[in-house]
C-alpha cells in the first residue's frame, strides 16, 4: 500500500505542474477572449452613439431651421444640402444598427431599428415643432444608453 502511495505522489509530482500549466493557459484565455468580446461590444455601442449623436444634432438643426428659428435665409441649394446630410446621417445609423455582430442580438432584441426607422419618419416632417425633435432624439438616446450600459454590464438594469 505504501509503495502505491509513494508511486501516486511522484506521477503527481511530474503530471501536477502539467495539469498547472493547461489550467492557467485555459483560465488565461478564457479572460482574454471575453475582454476580446466587451472590447468589440463597447467599439460597436460607441459607433452607435456617435451615429445617433451626429444624426441628432443635424435632425435638431434641420427642424429648428424649418420653424423659422434660422436667422440666416437658407438658398434651395443649401436646404437641400441639409436636408442631404440629415439623409446621410440617418442611413449611418441604420447601417451601424443593421451591420454590427457583437450587438446585434441586444439591437434584435429591442427591435432599435424599427424604433430608430419610426423616430425618423416622425420627426422628417416639415411640422415637427423643434422641443417635439429634441424630445424625441433625446428619448431615444436615452434608451440607446440604457441598452449600451445593460449589454456592457456597467448597471444593473
């Protein structure tokens, strides 16, 4: 019984630091494949942020310029360059919301594109009052927010 005790111990003592190592390397890039995954979640949701803010910002502008708040008289020329870069801006958020992987379950899940495809038809209309836009976009953003922070784990929501 001893000699098997003592035989038991010293394939321990050459297989234990084998056993060790894989652990550790296993451990290792398990840690690295998930900080790999929030790096690339994080990349997206901010591509997605700065879409959404420069969307908003021309989207606001647009419909300031269109209740008469603009002070300066606007050529066809140049409200049809506005209207171009709002378009631009707009197809840039539908593409980063379409085309991301590493968000695209959370995007899916809460049907963004389909709330961001209706938030911009209503505010396109000439009509829409400039505190109805900024209302909208900022809700909106809001929420863009609140999914960026649950898909990132930075709260508990």
């Amino acid at each position: 019984m001893k000699m098997n005790l003592v035989a038991i111990y010293q394939l321990w003592a050459v297989i234990g630091p084998l056993v060790g190592v894989a652990l550790g390397a296993w451990l290792t890039g398990r840690w690295q494949r998930k900080q790999w995954r929030l790096n690339n979640e994080m990349l997206e949701y901010r591509q997605l942020l700065d879409a959404f803010s420069t969307y908003r910002h021309l989207a606001i502008r647009r419909a300031y310029d269109q209740s008469g708040g603009g002070i300066i008289a606007r050529t066809p020329q140049s409200a049809f360059a506005e209207a171009d870069a709002v378009w631009k801006a707009e197809a840039d958020v539908h593409t980063v919301i379409a085309d991301r992987l590493f968000i695209r379950k959370a995007m899916v899940a809460r049907n963004v594109l389909g709330m961001f495809e209706r938030l911009a038809r209503e505010i396109d209309g000439a009509d829409t009052a400039v505190t109805l836009a900024q209302q909208k976009l900022g809700e909106f953003h809001d929420e863009l927010l609140r999914l960026a922070e649950k898909g990132l784990g930075l709260c508990g929501s």
